[in-house]
C-alpha cells in the first residue's frame, strides 16, 4: 500500500499546483503510476479520476461564477460567501432550465454545473481561494519532469503529504472494485413503466465512491460465515439473536454451512438485510445508498431505462424466469462503468430506509432515506423499518429490471432472488 499512498500524496500536491492538466501529462502521469509506483494501468487511472483533475486549459474559476478577483477585495468572509452563494444558484438554476440544450463551448450541461460546483467550493474556502488566486496570478503549469521530482518522495515525506492533504483511502480490493466519480446524474424515471415511487426525476450530487464489480458470491459469503459462527444456517432457531436478524430460511439452500456444490460464482442469496450489513463491515465497507446504487447501475448513460440503454433482450441480463435460477457473476455483459450482474440475476439491498416519496423532500447532496449513513451503520442491529432493494432479478419482468424501479423488504426477511453488493467511499 506504501506505492500506492505515494502516487496518491503525488497526485494530490499535483492539484494544488495546478487542478487542470494536458493529454500528455496525463499519460506521462500514469507511465510515472506504473513505472514508478508498480501500479497497474487501471490503478493509476482511478486515481487521476479520484483525484478530479481537470484535462484541458486552466479554469478561472472567478470567471465561472460571472465576476472578478478585484470584486472581492476589500470583502469579509460572509460577503464573499454570499456573493458565491447567489452567482451559484443563479447560473446552476439557468442550467437545469436548459436541459440537453448543446452549450456553445462544447460542454454539456451536466458537465457545466460540475464545474458550477467546484467554483463554488473553492471560492467560499479561504484556503482554496487563495491557492487559485495564487495559481492564476502566475499562470502556473508545471511540467511532467518536474512534477515526476514530486514522486520521489520519501516515506516520511508521503506520509506528512497525506496528513496534511487527506488524501483518499484507495481499498485493498480495486481489482474487485469500481470508481465511481464524483458528479451529478438525474436519479429517477418518468418513461410509461415508471411508478409514482420513482417520480419526481431530481438532480443528485455524490461524492465519489468504489462498487463492488459484481455481487458477492456464495464462496465470499462462506468466508464470512466460516469466521463469524453465529452467522451460520442452523436449521433450526436456537437463540432469540438468530430470531432477530434472519427468518427460517436464512441461507435456504445451503446444508451444514456450505453452499450447494459448484455455485461458488453465484450471487449468495437468502441473506437477510442485518447479515448483508454485518459482512459489509465485516470487509471494511457498507452497503451502497439508494442513490450511489442507481448511478453506478445507470453506467453514465443519462435518461435511459437499463443500465445499457432502453432496450433489453435476453443476452443483457438474467431476468424474466428465462432461466429459472442464479447464474454465475460476470456471464452477462459489463454497464459502461463495468460493473456487472447490476440488474437482473439477484436484486440488491441498499443502505436506506424505504420510503415511498423520499424523491419528494431528498436532499441534493448524498442523499439517503431514514438517517446519516454513520448512523445506520452503527446502530444497524436496531433497525426495524423496511428496506430498499433494487435492480430486480432472474424472476423479475422487464419493466421491474429498470435502474430508476424501487422495491422494499423488511430487514429480517429473506429469499431466492435478493442479494447484495458493497460500497467503499473514498474519504478526502
């Protein structure tokens, strides 16, 4: 991990002296990941994207936001919060107004009020501020050989780097994983299958995160049972805290705690919701939000029913009863973030508590249903409200295999065609 804490540390006071870099940085960054760093390709990519540096000619941000440095001067902290604030909401509202509508500097919308966002968070933080202020004035663009100078670093120097920056903790299993970035998407559908449950289609903002690239397998889930006993199908109920957590068929299909032979690929399923999050924590991660599950199931596509566009035949997915059973992860093809089994196969729990019109009042920003993330998490065992399942599964029609289709489940119960993934946030 120590290689790839110093590529991170790099990288990091890379953005401090410039968040905007060229093509040809950024492939001489990545040579620097793989030949300096031992990094894979894939490891050095995720975390340039993490990181959130810009390809392309320095942003002014002062210019984004329709006003000057020279306007500033002379301003409190508050003045200035609020003159950010109001610039914000006037071009981020003006944007939203626009839909789809072509922008004349080739950018999409959704691409505009990411950059809205970060104009934002840097220019009310005096520190940031200051740091780009700084940045423009000397037209700062550092070259690869010097910048290279950087990730010669000691351990010493890495390890003051990553205190003072924070950088992000990059999880042991990213073969295994997936970057999300960090950005908008349009959470929701309004097509003529949608529900009244998964309207209105609303903005929603999250903060970047790792998926699990499938869902996790009988042969993952026996490793948790193996180390944590009382997690075991009995058969028989012997104790209330089994009567609490996991109804009678808990791990229907598995005998004397091992999983029916060569379904060790497949997506465990009779887990109940409390087991789902005790292996999450169990492997240093969480079960995904409502919201991170159906970004990451939507792949980057915006609008579109499934996690690869508005159609669906039998070869995208299993579903529909077509063949009856779970198959093993990673048959059918990946979404375009990679991640794969996302709909169909086994439905997936989610972190939130169900809620019918939580679209209605939820928040903009890492939403989540019933709670703050930390407190679901901590006190998981007292939860007794139902929760969300999505993605539907190998029984599931068409229109219930939809990314924006909602489902519930109270949190004890279990059956053939629900499972789960996990999330891993990246802290910064």
């Amino acid at each position: 991990m120590r290689e790839h804490e110093a590529f991170v540390a790099f990288i990091n006071q890379l953005k401090i002296a410039s968040p905007t870099i060229t093509d040809e940085q950024r492939k001489g960054f990545l040579r620097l990941g793989v030949q300096q760093h031992g990094l894979t390709i894939n490891e050095a990519t995720y975390i340039l994207n993490a990181a959130g540096l810009t390809i392309g000619e320095q942003i002014n941000y002062f210019e984004v936001l329709g006003f000057s440095i020279d306007e500033i001067q002379g301003l409190d902290e508050v003045a200035i919060a609020n003159l950010v604030e109001i610039a914000h909401k006037k071009l981020y509202a003006a944007s939203l107004r626009a839909g789809g509508r072509p922008r004349t500097d080739g950018k999409t919308e959704e691409q505009w009020r990411t950059i809205l966002n970060q104009a934002r968070d840097v220019l009310i933080d005096v520190e940031k501020r200051q740091e780009h202020i700084t940045l423009l004035q000397n037209s700062v663009t550092p070259s690869i050989e010097t910048l290279s100078e950087i990730g010669n670093t000691t351990p010493e120097q890495t390890q003051s780097v990553s205190e003072k920056q924070q950088t992000p903790s990059i999880p042991l299993e990213k073969d295994d994983m997936v970057l999300i970035p960090a950005g908008e998407f349009q959470m929701g559908g309004e097509d003529e299958e949608a529900n009244d449950d998964e309207q209105p289609v609303h903005t929603v903002f999250l903060d970047a995160f790792f998926i699990d690239k499938y869902p996790v397998t009988n042969s993952k889930f026996k490793e948790f049972v193996d180390a944590n006993p009382s997690w075991r199908n009995l058969g028989w109920m012997p104790s209330s805290y089994i009567r609490k957590y996991r109804d009678n068929d808990y791990l229907k299909n598995w005998h004397k705690g091992n999983y029916p032979k060569g379904t060790g690929d497949r997506p465990v399923n009779w887990v109940s919701w409390y087991a789902a999050m005790a292996y999450s924590q169990w492997v240093g991660k969480r079960l995904p939000t409502e919201a991170e599950w159906e970004k990451a199931a939507r792949g980057g596509l915006i609008g579109q029913r499934y996690p690869w566009g508005n159609e669906i035949i039998e070869r995208n997915a299993n579903f529909g009863k077509q063949v009856g059973e779970t198959t093993p992860i990673g048959k059918y093809p990946p979404n375009g973030y990679g991640i794969c089994d996302i709909t169909g196969n086994v439905s997936e729990w989610c972190l939130d508590e169900w809620d019918r019109e939580f679209y209605i009042s939820s928040g903009s920003h890492n939403p989540v249903s019933g709670g703050s993330i930390e407190n679901i998490s901590k006190d998981f065992t007292k939860t007794k409200t139902s929760r969300v399942i999505r993605g539907g599964s190998w029984y599931s029609a068409e229109h219930e295999v939809r990314v924006s289709s909602r489902g519930w489940l109270t949190p004890w119960k279990t059956n053939s065609i629900v499972g789960f993934r996990c999330v891993k946030p990246i802290r910064t």
